[in-house]
C-alpha cells in the first residue's frame, strides 16, 4: 500500500494573504539551467539534471493504483495536481523550477497574477486570448466560471477541495450549476467579458491566488460537462490531450495540435506522447524504472522496501536518486477523551518513553521514512521553529526515566493497558503501532493494536469521537501535509478542534484545546505575513505542551530519477519531479 | 427427446436462477447487517463515500442517495431490479440509464459496475483458461501414467511432487516463481500489467505465464492424484477384463476403455474447478496482481465499495451455476446411463 | 491322466501373487485336461482359486506382479511362457470369457453393438458395417429379440437375462475354440438361470467348443458338466465325472457342498453339513490338508491330515481326490452320514 | 508399447479383504484394528504422524520452546537492522542467520523469524483443529439428517448444500472477516479473530463433508431397510443411528484428516489477504504478507512457507495412509 498524499481542505474563511508567504524564499538563486546539475545523490533537488531542449519521443509513466480522477474539479492528490498541468491549464500555476523557486506562483490562463480591489473581496483575472481547447473552439472567461462553479457541487464531486465554497459569495442553498440550474451566480462570479472573470469572496482573503492555481479553475467547457461522466472524456486546454482512456487501466496524452506555445510561456511541451499505466504493482514499478522500461513512478511517494537496500547499496543507483523532503508529517494522536490520558502525566509518558528511532524505521528509515520529528510542523513549513519538549534521550530510544516519572505522576506507576488503532492496510502503521507496543512493554504499558481498513479509518473509526471513547482508542496513527506549504493549511485541519465532527472523518481526534483555537483564530487574522509566520509555532508549543500528538517523522521519499528523460528536477511545491517540464533524452 | 433436453435444460435454468437470487440476497444481507452490529449508521456508512470537507446535509444527501435510508428489502429490491430491467443513476450534471444487467455504480469511483467486471472477465477468463489446459493435460497424464506404472520410480516420484504440490499454498509458491523468475531473473512480467490475447499474444502470454504454471502446478498435483485413482479404480473395474479377454490391444483397452471411464468424474471436478475460478482466482490474482474479477472483489471488499463485492459475487456465482449446468450436460453426453434419467 | 486329444492341459499350475502382507498362492499347483465338445465344471469357494485359474490360462495375470509357472497347453500351444503379444492374439479369437456381472463386465459408455463389432473386429480385418451385420446375427443366434434395433442399445438398456446373452454374443462371435464361463448365472434370476445355461449348452454343441464353467454352485454344472473338478485353497481336492461327483463324492469338502446346494425338487430344510469356520488363508495355508480346520472327519486318521498334505490320488476310474480317508472310511461317512439327508 | 502401459491386473482378483479375513492370526478383529496393523506398515504415514505430533507438541508448548529461545516473538531486535545505511535490512549474511536467530530476523524490527514461525503453529493448528471440528460437526449432523429423513428434509439440505458450494468462498470469506468488530460476542483481540476464523472455515467447509456423510447414510439406510425387513419388523431409529455411526467414522476420519491441512491452507490464505488474527501476533500466512514487501529478502518468505507446506504435508500424508488402511481398495 503506497502512502498517498492527503490535501488539506481549508474549510474556514479567513483573511489570509498566503501569496507572500511562498515568495519568502525566493532570493535564493535559481539554479543554472544550462550546464545542468551533475548525476549525483540528490542531484535533482536543487538543479536540472540533462536539462535539454530536445523534442519528441514518449514519457511512460506507472501508477500502482488508480488515478482517484482525472477529473480536475475533483482530483486531490499532489501528483495528480502535478500532472494535471499537462492537459489543463489553471489560472495560476508553481512555477516549473527546481528547489525553492517552485513555491512561486506565476500566470498561466492567466494573464498575470491576480488583482485584488476592495480590500481583497474581489480578485480579478485577465484571460490570455487565443488559448484553445482540443476542438478549436476558444477558451472562455464562463468556462473558468463553470469549472469552479461546478466543483462546489460536493454530491458529484465529494472528494475535491472545498475552498470556494468556502470562500466565494455564493447565493444560499447553491448546489453548483446541475442541480441549481439558472440561479444567478453573479454574486460569487462574474465574467464582465470572455477574457475577464471576477471572483467576488465573503470576507478579504489575501492569499486567493492559491486557490487560483488549483486545478478547479482549469476551464471545463459547459457543453461538454456531465458530471461525474466528464472524467472519461476531459477537454483538454494544455499541450497534451487524452487519447485513450480506459478507467482503472491506462491512459494516454497526445499533442493538442490545438495548443499554441505563444500563449504559454512556463511549458516546454517537449515529448509527443505520455503513457500512464494504472495499478501496476507497486514493485514491479521500481524495477522497470530501474530498468528504464517505465521513466516515472507517478505517484512520486518513493521506492518501495524491497527497492530501499538495492537501491541504496548500488553506488550507480544511489546517485540516480533523490532523497527528497516532503512538508508531511507522520505522527500517532494520543486521545486525552480515553482513560488514563485524560492525565496529561500519561500522555508525557508515552512522550518520553517511545522510542524515536523505531518510529523512524517502521517508516523506512532516514532515506525512505523521515526525520525524527519532535515539532508538529515540518521545517519546510515557513514559520517552523525546532524545540523538543520531550527529549527521547541521548540515542533517541526514549526517556524511560522521565516516563516512569511521568507516569508516577499519573498515578499508574506500574503502567496500564489501552488500544492502538492503525491502517491495517498500511505496513508502515502496523509496524509503527507494533513499535509502540514493543517500546511501551517494559513501562508496563500494553497496547492492544487494531487495524482498521483506511478507507474507514477517519469516517467510523479512528476519526469518529464516538467509537474512539467507545472502543478506548488511546493511541492512534496519523499523518498530515499540506496542500501548500503554509503554516495555516498545515495546522488547521489537525489542531483545530472546531473541525472535529461528532459523525467522525476528521484527522484531528485529539487536539481539543479552546486556547489553540483561539490562538489560529488570531494567526488567521494577521495580514502580515512575517508576524503571521511567527505566530505558528507558539501553536505549535501549545500543542505539543498538551501531548496529545506524538510526532514521529517529517516525512522524506526516496525518488528514483528517470534515466531516459531530460529536464529532471524536483519541484518543492509537489515534493516530487516536476511533470511538466520533463523531456525525452 | 430434444425436447425433454429442453424442459431438463429450462428447469435448470430456473433452478440456477433462485439459486442465484438466494445468494445474492445472502450476500446482499451479510454487507448490510454486518456493519450494522458493528454499530454502524447511514450517516457513518455515507461517511466514507463523501469526502473530508463534507457537512452534515451532504452526508446526509449521500446517504439519501445511495439509499442507505431504506430498510434491507428495499434496497435489494432496487439494486436487484436493476439488474433485471436496468435502473437510473443521477451523475451530477443529468440521470443516465443504466441499461440491464445493471450491477449499480461504484460508490467510490462512480464507475458502472458491469463495465468494470466485462473489463476483468477476460483477465480471469484469460488465466483460468491457460491455467486449466495444462492442469488438465499434465495432471491427467501424469496420472494416467502414474496409475499404468503403479508403484514404479515414476510412480512414486509423479505421486511424492503431487502430494508436495497440493500441500503449497500458492501465494507461496506463487511469491518464490515472482521473487525468482521475474524479479532476479527478468524472465517474465511480474503481473499486473494485463494485456489482451487479441492486442498481442505474445505479451499476453508473457504476463500469465507465470500464473498459469503456478496455479497449474497446484491443480495438475490434484488432478495427477485424482486421475490416477480414478484410473487405478476404472482399471480394475470388470469391463477392463473383459476387454482383455476380447483381446484388445492394451493400448487400446486403457484409452478406450479405461481413460473414458476414469474421466468422467474428472470431467465434473473440471467444470467445478473451472467454474470457481472464473469467479475469481483471488490468491492467484492477488499474488501476481493480475487485475482480475478476484482482485476485484479484494479492492472491493478493501474499498467497502458494496455495488463492486455484490457485482463480482454475483458474476461468480453465476460462473458456477453455469459451470455445474454444463457439467451435468457434458456428464449426460459422455454418460448414456444418465442420459437416461 | 494325461491325454493326448486334451485340447486344453494344464500342468502344475501355480499363480502367486506377492502382497503387503505375504505371498497369496491363489492357484498352487493345479493340472487338468479338457477336450473339444466337453464341459469341465470347476467348483469351489470363493478365494479357492478357481476364477485366477480361469483368467490366468486366459492369460489375464500376465505383465501384472503375479508369478505364473507350470504350463498352460491350448491346443498344442504353450500359453505360460508366451508372450503377452501372442496370448492376446489368442483370447477373443480362440478362447473367449463370459463374467459373472454382465453389467459392469461391459462398458456403460459403449453400445452392446459397438461392443460385439470391437471383439469381432480385433481379430477379423472386415468394414464396420460388415460387423455390425455380424453382431445383429449373434445376437439373433443368443435369442435376442430385434436384434437390429438391440445392437444400438446401451447394457442399461437391457434386462439381466438379455445382457448376459449379448455377453454370449460377445464372447461368441469369433469362434472360440474354448469358452470359460465364469459364474455365467449367478447374477441372475433363477428363471433366466437355466435359460441362460440351456443357451450355453446349445452354443456348445453347435461350435463344437470345449467350455470351462466357474462356479460355486453345484446346481449349475449338475446341467452342464461332462467332469468336475472341485478346488480347495488353490488345489484341486476332487476330479471326476459329474456322475462321480454327484453320486460318488469322495471328500468331506465336496461333501459341504453338495449339502449347502439348494434343489428344486427337495423341501428346503435345515443345512446338512454345514461347512464350519471361513475359507483359509492363502498367505499361510494351513499345514497338512487346507481343509481339515473345517472338516469334520480330520481325527479319523490319527493327526495325517493335519502334517502331511493329501495327493490328489486316483481312486479309480479317472475318479481322483485328495484326501488322507482311507476310502471305506469316505465310503461309511457317506452312505451314514450324508447321503440319507440328502 | 502394450507392456509398459499394463496395468497390474492382478490387483483385480487378489482381494486383500478376503486375503485379511483369511489370515489366521487377525481373524475375528474388528476393521480399525486390521486398519491400525496396515497403518503401522505405511512408514510414509506413520512419518507423516509424527511430524504431526510434534508439531502439535511445539504449538503446545510454544510458549516454553520460546522462553528457551529467549527471542519472544514479538520483540524488536533492531540492533541487528541496518536503520543508519537506511536499508532496513538485517545487518547480518542472509537475512541474519545465526546461532542466534537460526532462521534470521525480519527486516525493518528485526523480529526472530524462528520464534515467530513456531508460534505461529498454536495459531495454524488451532483454528485448523477447530475448524475441522465445526464442519464435521456440521457437515455429519446436517448429513444423517438429510440422508435419514430423504423427502423434503433431504431436498432442502441437499439445495442448501448447492448454495453454499455456489458462493465464492473465498470472497466470501475475505469480505466477512473484514467486516466484524474487534470487539464481538463478549470477546475481542486474538481470541475473538480465532474464533471468528474458526467460525467462517468451518462454517463453509461443512458441504463437503455433509454430502459425504449423507450418501453414506442413505446406503446405509437402504441395506439396514432390507435387514430390517427381513428381522422382525421395522426398526427404531434410534438403533439406526447407534448403527450408523460407526459405519460413519471411517468416512469421517478419513475426510477430517484430510480437512485440516485445507483448513490451514484456508487460514493461511485469509491471514495472507490480511483479515486473520491481527498484529503483532505470528502466523504464518501474516507473515508470508508482511514478506511480499521484502522479496529481496527470501529468507523472509522461506520460513512460513515452509512452515506451512511440511505441517499441511504432514496432514496430507498421514490422511492418504489412513485413507488407505481404512478403505484398502483405494491403493
């Protein structure tokens, strides 16, 4: 089971300006596209490898599950988001460059980056003229408007991000433009002409152009659009267009003849073709981009175990690799609503007494898992500030001192028995909880360990309040990361206790913390992006303050380069090599 | 007496039918009540096919929409009389019939059901057939031969590999030919990229091949076995010694006499055997993750996607019921004496 | 008793089967003639030896694990030491069988035509259809009625009577110079018995064959039998004409028999001589004469009969038997004890 | 080409039952003592037997046989995991076999495979035991039954039988111990899964034992009728019964042997898919799972695998003897 990544769903309206945040970064020099990085260990983390301009030829790529959907109204996951550039194209977009540069926004339907005006309720963007979909006909200000307007419909599209519903002024009751047909929608979206839409939001929201770069502002012609049919037939607006598609097995991108390079400045657009192969085992996958028969493991999470030795111990391999950092972190909530933890003495024991390494090592180690956590916010989050509340000892095996102390203090000084729930089909969580059990052994505490399938994991049980009390669910394994690095899409979702819903399916099931809410609540009022930033981490603190999470991992990937093709960097933005920019050698 | 065959046949069919709607309604039962013990709401079982952001009234109108709000008849009702007459489903942007057989549509991926399983049938269909005709050719022959030479070196060496190959699982020896064959060596696919007999036999058969001499190998151990008591049973029957007496050339004796008779029951064992793969080879699938109607029914079953694991529940278990029709068919031709009843 | 005109002589006879659990001598040293146009009957227990005798001049034991020896001589030819080729080229053609069953000694699967043409064809290069004509005659000549139609029906599809008579047809239909019946009527109504015999007896005639009838029934050979030979644990205990054996028996086994025979014209009472205990086993015969466990009259002879095995002797007249009774003392049992319960 | 292809006929005439019945020494002992002689003949059987009992005597004692080891099975061992190099994979030469850890160490926590197969054997074998209890349970009750009564009791069991060989168990199988709660019918952890596995094997097994069971039965009935019709007058049933099933238990045992290496299959294969006992516990199809990840490693998938073939080997072996020495035509 590959870990997928999980997008943040900003739910909340709020003033944001996050577009600042991602330039902080962004005086760091860009690396030199001409010669290019050197073929070595990590090569592609901050360079181009065999940059090159050279045209034609196909990039194969795997995926060893389905696409959750190519729909780009709907899909979710990063490197779907990653991909989805190819045969659309957004308002906004990262820019393709490798390291830091990524987390830069720059037009691509888009004339320029957004224009705020009433003190950022409404956003106004220009639309590049001559922009074409696959059939000829010109892409238009109302298609963008119908894109969004039909993505809030979340009956048709339930597992796409929520932000403009969230956000945009929509008349009460809306269900997006199938079931609410013919209501005037003016009031959230207006398109004065074909080439200029306007977003018209509730409340100021500084950072709307994240939203425009997501893939629901890629223009969705209204003609075209059934629904959740549309998947299966998308009409292309980028370079590529879908050839085949066979749900469930493969598709394929070929050229839109359609496409005009004068109107996009950030694509290359080099290879003919891109094949992508659905559900193909996952093993099977790192061998044959071993072998060059398949360029990109699409899915951009790393090799897989049995891949981890060969590839690490074959010095060849090792430097056609990419250890990269993901803004993702691996951690076990520690619900304080289960008996002995409503003491905070002993959830500091299971803070000092785990064992941090073996945390490490059920997630693939330092290469393929992660580095030891011990904040709740990764560093590549801005705003990230290193403290460790609970030391794990000189080695990092855990504090057994401290944690008999603790529990002494809680009143179990011979330790106690609880549950631990954890993704049955995720080995790394069944080896997580199995290296809690084991390391909490010998305080005395015994941990019963429940695995639960993932598709369930949040809805009926580890993220349901009520089957957590019920089933006396003390501990149970998580992970979050953002849907861009920022300190607000990053805590939100995981700390705030407000999204906590008593039918279950949140993430956070633990963090109950009036005065942390109220802390976000304050971050997300402050419009300067430097002070905003520094106020992250005392969140942060607070939290960690509590114990009720157990940080494990910041979670890290070890990406098999594509020895065939050219232009290979990783994009911070995505964690992973960038889509767009890839050419056949 | 073409015509007693059709009533026989018709009477069958309307058997297996009832059968087939005891079983789904069984199965049908068991994913509803189940969850339900287990403490289970429409609102939490809706929670799983809506996503995070999703509020209360959207639960609510996903539960409403997946009819989890009606009692158990209900929704057998609705979900079986789709697949007779075929039913309606609202897509979003407009209702789109589902013609019949509608198995329903996935509650996760929205895709129809019976396309999906007319999309896996060939992959099982494809591996089920490879696999049985080598079974069937190797198990038999080594059988026959084992039952000819009771009791020689080959005898004992045939018999020693079969009951060795019916004691494996496969995912076990499935797992060593993967690890050996297609990840040490290269020498074959390691599975899950199926393609085609009619795009390109050759790379079709490359990516079964392994499969096909796994599952073959347990099989043709059972058949081996089965056949050589069978033939060892047949050869001793009376009238092996009266075509001995006529004379017959030995040869002749256990092809057409002792072979004819010692494979009918292999005939029905083969049918059934057949019959329940087709359903889903599920290990064998799993093991080499062949995208088959078994592995269907396990991403099914992992996704809690109800529409899918009824779907391949019922496709499977129309394959044996059909699969026993035509045995029995097969029995009567082989058989004159059944032919008579 | 040799003879010269014997069309069938066997001599010393022994068939040995090596088990798990020993040696099985089924047939232990046996020896008798038979001529053209005569009936032998052989008469015994079952596990007494008489049907390997039977399958094993057929040549039926042969290339499996039984160990053969003596001779088999049909007429002239030595059937022990021939090759399996050359014994097979024989059965059907000059020596053909009939089984005790005839619904499993025939295949279900095949028509009783398709059956008789397959034994006729073996040995006869002609056309199918000339075959089939040839079975519809046999099974005419059996006394099956519509034989046209018949010849297409399954062995199901006959009655018990009939099917033993397409068996005859079978058995018949090259000419056999020899025919072994082996317990041709016991699976069969006691009605369609003597057809069945009566049948046997004018197919005889008509081919002029030798027939050997198996059978643990006096009764049966009583009709058609010109000797009998009675076997004990793989020997021969008794020989003579049936006259001999009916009228004259010698040994206290034949003796049990002819008491446990059940006749139409006497009221069924009680068994005369019941034969006590069950037949012996062939791994470890019992020493002395096999039979005196059971018999009746073993302490007459001061303890002979249990060390020293009886030779089958010639009491006169080709009357022979094996027995350590002196034969006024098998003469006095007889008339005293046995015959008046007759 | 007619000689090699012989088939020994003599198998045909020298009936071994009439060749026992016969034998001095045995005579009037009653079939499981002439079946026990026989059985004691058959090395390979009684070979198979006493692998059997050993590991049985192992699943007994595994918690003592562990102690020994001094490696509990679930214990980390992650000194001997290469977690600097990040390779996760046992430090020591194939898969870390030593004097140590014989069988090596899992990869990632370094767990001792050798304790880890052996107590994997208590969980094999009881659910296996269990199971096979449940079906013949089952299967025989619901078998007399059906072929005792005949008429509509017959025709329901028998389409009952139908039913339950029309479904695809496995799925079935795989689908049902997926959806249970951890916490049910008063038990949960490892008792409840192993109750719950004992229940969905044997439950879905009983079929096949179950049309065994009644054509017995139904022959049986028919000779006891002909017996009873000529005795005076019809017999009670109870009597039937009381001589039914001891005509039964040859059958029985014969097919309850030969069930238990299908069970351990069958419990091995849900443990594979994932819906067994739960983590940490060992089993040996778990581990086979927890193994497909590390395929590098073969060491990994080697032990449970061989765990599993000599255990269900074992079975198979001693049943087919017991087959024999029960049901001497079958050789």
């Amino acid at each position: 089971m590959r870990i997928k990544r999980l997008r943040t769903v900003a739910a909340l309206s709020a003033v944001v300006a996050l577009a600042l945040s991602a330039c902080g970064g962004s005086d760091e020099s860009p690396s030199d596209g001409s010669t290019g990085a050197k073929n070595e260990f990590n090569a592609a983390l901050t360079g181009v490898v065999s940059p090159s301009d050279k045209k034609g030829g196909t990039i194969k790529m795997a995926n060893a599950d389905d696409w959750d959907t190519l729909d780009p109204g709907e899909t979710y996951y990063g490197y779907a988001w990653n991909f989805a550039r190819l045969y659309g194209r957004s308002l906004l977009m990262f820019k393709p460059a490798p390291g830091k540069e990524s987390n830069v926004l720059v037009p691509d339907l888009a004339e320029s980056l957004g224009v705020p005006s009433d003190g950022g309720k409404t956003w106004t963007y220009k639309i590049r003229k001559g922009v074409k979909y696959d059939d000829g006909t010109e892409v238009k200000a109302q298609d963008v408007k119908h894109a969004v307007l039909r993505s809030t419909d979340k009956e048709t599209f339930p597992n796409g991000p929520a932000y403009f519903e969230a956000f945009l002024n929509l008349p009460a009751g809306y269900k997006g433009p199938y079931k609410s047909k013919g209501v005037n929608t003016d009031s959230a979206i207006t398109t004065p002409d074909d080439h200029t839409i306007v977003f018209h939001l509730k409340n100021g929201f500084g950072g709307f152009d994240y939203l425009a770069q997501l893939t629901q502002t890629m223009p969705v012609p209204e003609a075209k659009d059934d629904g959740a049919k549309y998947r299966n037939h998308i009409v292309s607006s980028g370079p590529y267009k879908f050839e085949n598609v066979q749900p469930g097995k493969s598709f394929a991108l070929a050229r839109n003849d359609q496409w005009d390079q004068a109107t996009d400045p950030n694509r290359k657009a080099l290879p003919d073709r891109y094949e992508v192969a659905l559900k193909v085992s996952a093993d099977d996958i790192d061998n044959q981009v071993i072998n060059g028969t398949i360029d990109i493991d699409v899915q951009g999470t790393g090799v897989q175990p049995a891949s981890l030795s060969k590839v690490l111990t074959d010095p060849a391999l090792k430097a056609s690799s990419d250890n990269a950092t993901i803004a993702r972190l691996w951690y076990t909530s520690i619900n304080p609503t289960v008996k002995p933890f409503d003491n905070i003495e002993c959830r500091k024991a299971i803070e000092y007494g785990m064992d941090k390494t073996s945390y490490q090592t059920a997630y693939g180690g330092p290469f393929s898992g992660g580095d030891l956590a011990t904040t709740i916010m990764p560093p590549l989050v801005p705003g990230y500030e290193k403290f460790d509340l609970y030391p794990a000892g000189p080695d990092n095996k855990g504090d057994q001192a401290k944690a008999k102390e603790a529990l002494t203090a809680c009143g179990q000084p011979n330790g106690f028995s609880t549950n631990m729930a954890y993704r049955s089909d995720r080995p790394r969580e069944k080896a997580t909880a199995e290296a809690f059990q084991q390391a909490l052994k010998p305080l005395g505490i015994n941990l019963t360990l429940k695995g639960y399938p993932s598709g369930d994991y949040f809805s009926q049980y580890a993220g349901n309040p009520g089957f957590v009390v019920k089933n006396g669910l003390g501990l149970a394994t998580n992970g979050w990361g953002a849907d861009w690095n920022d300190g607000f899409g990053f805590l939100s979702q995981i700390v705030d206790s407000r999204v906590i819903r008593p039918a279950g399916g949140s993430s956070n099931t633990s963090v109950r913390i009036p005065e942390v809410d109220k802390m976000l609540d304050a971050a997300i009022a402050e419009t300067d992006t430097a002070k905003r930033e520094k106020l992250w981490a005392p969140i942060d603190k607070r939290v960690m303050e509590e114990a009720v999470i157990y940080p494990g991992v910041y979670a890290k990937s070890l990406l098999l380069r594509p020895k065939n093709l050219s232009n290979v960097f990783i994009s911070e933005a995505f964690n992973m090599y960038d889509y767009l920019s890839l050419g056949v050698k | 007496m073409p015509g007693t065959v059709i009533t026989y046949i018709v009477r069958r069919l309307i058997a297996a039918i009832g059968l087939l709607i005891i079983v789904s309604a069984i199965t049908f039962s068991i994913f509803y009540l189940v969850p339900r013990w287990a403490g289970a709401s429409p609102e939490t079982l809706a929670n799983r096919y809506v996503g995070r952001a999703a509020t209360e009234e959207t639960v609510k109108l996903t539960a409403e929409r997946l009819g989890l709000y009606d009692p158990i008849a209900v929704q057998y009702w609705n979900w079986a009389k789709g697949v007779v007459v075929g039913a309606e489903y609202d897509y979003g942007a407009g209702v789109e019939r589902c013609p019949a057989p509608c198995l329903g549509y996935s509650f996760i991926t929205k895709q129809p059901v019976w396309p999906e399983l007319l999309d896996r049938i060939p992959v099982t269909l494809s591996l089920a057939a490879g696999a049985s005709i080598l079974w069937l050719v190797f198990g038999v022959a080594i059988g026959v031969l084992s039952a000819l030479r009771r009791g020689s070196i080959f005898d004992r060496a045939a018999m020693t590999v079969a009951l060795a190959g019916v004691s494996l699982p496969i995912f076990f020896t499935g797992l060593i030919s993967l690890a050996f064959f297609s990840y040490r060596l290269g020498w074959t696919k390691p599975g899950g990229t199926f393609v085609p007999l009619t795009d390109n036999p050759v790379l079709w058969a490359q990516a079964l091949i392994l499969p096909w001499i796994t599952l073959a190998f347990l099989f043709s151990a059972q058949y081996a076995r089965l056949t050589r008591a069978g033939m060892l049973e047949t050869m001793n029957e009376d009238f092996i010694r009266t075509a001995r007496a006529k004379g017959l050339k030995e040869r002749n004796v256990v092809v057409q006499h002792g072979l004819r008779g010692a494979l009918t029951p292999i005939l029905t064992i083969f049918g059934l055997d057949v019959g329940l793969l087709l359903g889903g080879a599920v290990l064998t699938e799993k093991t080499f993750s062949l995208p088959g109607l078994g592995k269907y029914a396990v991403d099914g079953i992992v996704a809690n996607d109800l529409p899918k694991i009824l779907g391949v529940t019922l496709v499977a278990a129309v394959f044996i019921v059909l699969a026993n029709l035509i045995v029995d068919l097969l029995y009567a031709v082989v058989d004159p004496r059944v032919r008579a009843k | 008793m040799t003879n010269d005109n014997a069309f069938l002589s066997v001599r010393d006879l022994r068939v040995h089967f090596p088990t798990d659990d020993g040696l099985v001598k089924s047939v232990d040293g046996l020896s008798f003639d038979l001529e053209r146009g005569k009936t032998l009957g052989i008469v015994g227990e079952s596990g007494s030896g008489k049907s390997v005798t039977s399958l094993s001049i057929m040549g039926l034991h042969k290339g499996g694990s039984a160990r053969i020896s003596g001779e088999v001589l049909l007429d002239g030819q030595e059937l022990v030491s021939s090759s399996s080729e050359e014994v097979r080229l024989l059965r059907g053609k000059r020596m053909a069988m009939i089984f005790q069953d005839p619904l499993s000694a025939m295949h279900p699967y095949y028509t009783v035509g398709h059956q008789i043409i397959e034994a006729y064809r073996v040995h006869n290069n002609v056309s199918k259809a000339v075959a089939k004509k040839h079975a519809i005659e046999m099974l005419d000549r059996v006394g099956i009625p519509q034989p046209d139609k018949r010849v297409d029906a399954y062995p199901h599809q006959f009655s018990g009577g009939m099917r033993q008579r397409a068996m005859i047809a079978m058995a018949l239909s090259c000419d056999p110079d020899l025919l072994i019946a082996d317990e041709p009527t016991t699976a069969l109504d006691v009605t369609v018995q003597a057809q069945i015999l009566d049948l046997i007896r004018d197919l005889q005639s008509e081919f002029n064959s030798a027939v050997i009838i198996i059978t643990h029934d006096l009764g049966v050979v009583a009709e058609l039998a010109d000797h009998i030979q009675v076997m004990y644990a793989g020997r021969a205990i008794e020989y003579g004409t049936a006259e001999d054996i009916f009228d004259r028996p010698q040994h206290p086994y034949t003796w049990g028999l002819l008491g446990s025979m059940p006749r139409i014209d006497r009221e069924r009472t009680e068994r005369l001589i019941p034969i006590k205990g069950t037949p012996p086993s062939l791994i470890n015969v019992p020493k002395g004469c096999a039979f005196n466990p059971r018999c009746n009259y073993a302490h007459l002879n001061g303890g002979a009969s249990e060390t020293e095995r009886p030779e089958l002797l010639d009491s006169g007249a080709g009357h022979m038997v094996a027995c350590h009774l002196s034969p006024q003392e098998r003469q006095k049992a007889w008339e005293t004890d046995i015959k008046p319960k007759l | 080409m007619t000689a090699p292809l012989e088939v020994e006929p003599g198998a045909a005439t020298a009936d071994p039952e009439a060749v026992l019945k016969g034998m001095g020494k045995i005579e009037g002992r009653s079939l499981g003592q002439i079946a026990w002689m026989r059985l004691k003949r058959d090395k390979v059987a009684i070979g198979g037997f006493v692998i059997i009992v050993l590991l049985i005597l192992m699943a007994i004692f595994a918690n003592l046989i562990i102690k020994l080891i001094g490696h509990p099975p679930n214990q980390f061992n992650q000194n001997l995991i290469d977690t600097v190099g990040g390779t996760l994979a046992p430090t020591g030469k194939f898969g870390g076999m030593s004097w140590e850890h014989p069988f090596g160490v899992e990869p990632v926590n370094g767990r001792d495979i050798m304790s880890r197969v052996i107590y994997g054997s208590r969980i094999s074998l009881l659910i296996a035991f269990f199971a096979t209890l449940l079906s013949v349970a089952i299967g025989t009750t619901l078998g007399i039954v059906a072929g005792f009564f005949g008429g509509w009791v017959d025709a329901f069991i028998s389409r009952l039988m139908d039913i339950f060989l029309a479904f695809p168990l496995l799925v079935f199988a795989i689908a049902l111990a997926g959806v249970v709660p951890d916490d049910a019918f008063g038990l949960k952890g490892d008792s409840l899964r192993i109750v719950l596995l004992i229940f969905i094997i044997g439950f879905f097994n009983w079929p096949y034992i179950g049309r065994i069971v009644r054509g017995q039965t139904i022959s049986l009935r028919e000779r006891e009728f002909v017996d009873a019709a000529r005795s005076l007058g019809a017999r009670r049933p109870y009597i039937l019964f009381t001589e039914l099933l001891p005509n039964l238990i040859a059958p029985i045992l014969v097919y309850a042997t030969l069930l238990i290496p299908t069970n351990i299959l069958f419990e091995a294969a849900l443990s594979f898919l994932g819906v067994g006992v739960r983590a940490p516990t060992a089993t040996w199809g778990g581990m086979l799972s927890d193994a497909v990840t590390f395929y590098t490693m073969p060491h990994f998938m080697l032990w449970p695998g061989l765990a599993i073939f000599i255990t269900v080997l074992a079975f198979n072996l001693f049943g087919d003897g017991l087959r024999d020495a029960l049901d001497p035509r079958s050789r």
